[in-house]
C-alpha cells in the first residue's frame, strides 16, 4: 500500500520517462503561449518582492514559463533544469527571446551540490517530485534573501488516472502526486507559515497528440508489458478519451514567504 512517505517517490517514478517529459513539456509550452504570462499570478508575486539586484532562482524552470517573463521584465534568472529534454526546450525559449544575457541555465536537480544565491527563490510545480520536500524548502530559505515562493497544485492533476487505477490494481494504492493538503502541514510543522494565493486556471493535458496520451496513460497506470491490460484501456480509451483529454478547471496555490534566513 502506499503511505505518506513513499508519496512523492511512487509519483516520481510515474512521470521521469523520456515521453511523460515530452508530454510534460508540450503542455507547458501550449500554456505559456496562452495568455500574457507576465500577468501571471506567480510573476507578479515574484515581481512584487524583487530587490535591487532583481534576481531570481527558478528551480524546475520548465520551458521557461515564468524565467522568460521575468526576463524580459528585467530579472537576472538562474534556471535550474535537470531533465535534458526540457532544458532543450529551455534553451529554445531562452534563444528565440533572446535572453542569454539574463537566464543562466543550470542543469542540476534541487537541492543542488553547488550554492545559489538570489533574492527570489522559485519552484512552480516542482516540490510535488521532490523525495524530502522538507530539504528541498529548507534549501529554497538558504538561496533566498528576501522570499521564497512555490507553485503548488490545490486539485491533483490525473485524478481520473486514479480512478482507473483501481479497474487494473484493485489491491494497491494508486501513485498519488502530493497536494496542497499533503505539503502545506509539513511547512508549518517547520515553522513556516506561508501566505497562501489560490487561483483557478484552465488546466489539462492539452494533448494534441492521442498516441503519445494513451501511452502516458498506460505508463502511468504501470501496465505498458501486460498486453491484456492495454487492450482493455484501449476500449476505456475510446469510450472516455476524449473526455480524458479535455483541459477542465484546475486551483492551484501560490505559497509565499519570507526565508528564516532573511530575519538573522
Ligand atoms: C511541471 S514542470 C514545471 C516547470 C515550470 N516551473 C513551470 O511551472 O512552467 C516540473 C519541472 O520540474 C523539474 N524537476 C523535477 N524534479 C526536480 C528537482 N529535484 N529539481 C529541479 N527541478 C526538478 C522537471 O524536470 C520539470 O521540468
């Protein structure tokens, strides 16, 4: 069964294949192209607390959702990316918008050996693949002078794949991605209480590309080598897919505060 514990791990070991990356990174990209991100709520809550230097840590910088925004708006970006496949996606946006002078790509995973200094630590989406989210904000406080902001989902995204799971492991527990409900304890049983934004987004796994979805979600779902098992999603897949891949609303939280380290 799954516990609390092994949570972040079994979530983990879901989602690192080279094709729930692609995926990963295909919806990110779609999503930044969306709207204005500079008016996205996780910009202007890093903007509001800029200092003089404007800089910022941007922990699991993705595609460059929120690095290239702030960029462009003036920030000096340390982008942290250990997945190859999304750093080449990274790079692309950094050199397309022509922002290598401001965004220093990293690829390491959080906490790093090496030591970041900026005034800003971000990590949006990130902390839920964390083994010891505890470490991971402990060293978010060390890197930030002034405020430590994470991005962090309200409603867990797959819930349906959840759902399915039970139909193919009706004895285990389903890989769950940790929530605002499972980190936000863990915070302030560290003496961090952190003010809390939440926002409602259209959210989904905007899939062009229903070959590369039924296979995450066969991945997912951990039974891509039982080929019985597949040909049994292959007939839930044509009875709900499209359903499946709809964006639908989605809350996310904006937790922000001020780094232990900043009041010594
Ligand atoms: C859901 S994406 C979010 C990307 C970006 N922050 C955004 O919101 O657009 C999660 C990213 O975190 C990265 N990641 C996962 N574990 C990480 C770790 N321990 N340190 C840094 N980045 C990590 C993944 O490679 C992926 O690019």
């Amino acid at each position: 069964m799954g516990t609390k514990d092994n949570q972040g791990k079994a979530w983990d070991s879901v989602t690192r294949s080279p094709e729930a990356m692609k995926m990963m990174a295909e919806g990110l990209r779609r999503s930044s192209l969306e709207g204005d991100m500079t008016q996205s709520p996780i910009v202007q809550e890093v903007m509001r607390n800029l200092g003089p230097q404007r800089t910022v840590l941007d922990i699991g910088a993705g595609v460059g959702r929120f690095a290239a925004p702030l960029a462009e708006a003036g920030c000096r970006v340390i982008a942290l990316e250990p997945s190859l496949e999304m750093q080449g996606y990274l790079q692309r946006t950094v050199d397309s918008r022509q922002l290598s002078d401001r965004v220093r790509i990293v690829h390491e995973a959080w906490p790093t050996k090496s030591e970041y200094q900026a005034e800003v630590a971000l990590a949006a989406f990130v902390i839920q693949f964390s083994e010891d989210p505890v470490q991971f904000v402990r060293a978010m406080e060390q890197s930030a002078s002034i405020r430590c902001i994470l991005g962090v989902h309200v409603d867990p995204m797959f819930n349906f794949a959840s759902d399915l799971w039970a139909a193919f492991h009706p004895n285990q527990d389903p890989p769950r991605m940790p929530i605002l409900a499972d980190l936000y304890p863990k915070l302030l049983a560290q003496g961090i209480a952190a003010n809390v934004e939440i926002v409602t987004e259209q959210h989904g796994p905007r899939l062009s590309d229903k070959g590369t979805a039924f296979n995450i979600l066969a991945n997912r779902l951990q039974i891509t080598d039982d080929e019985t098992s597949l040909q049994r999603l292959r007939i839930m897949w044509q009875a709900h897919g499209e359903v499946w891949m709809k964006p639908r609303p989605m809350r996310t939280a904006i937790l922000s505060w001020k780094p232990d380290s900043a009041s010594k």
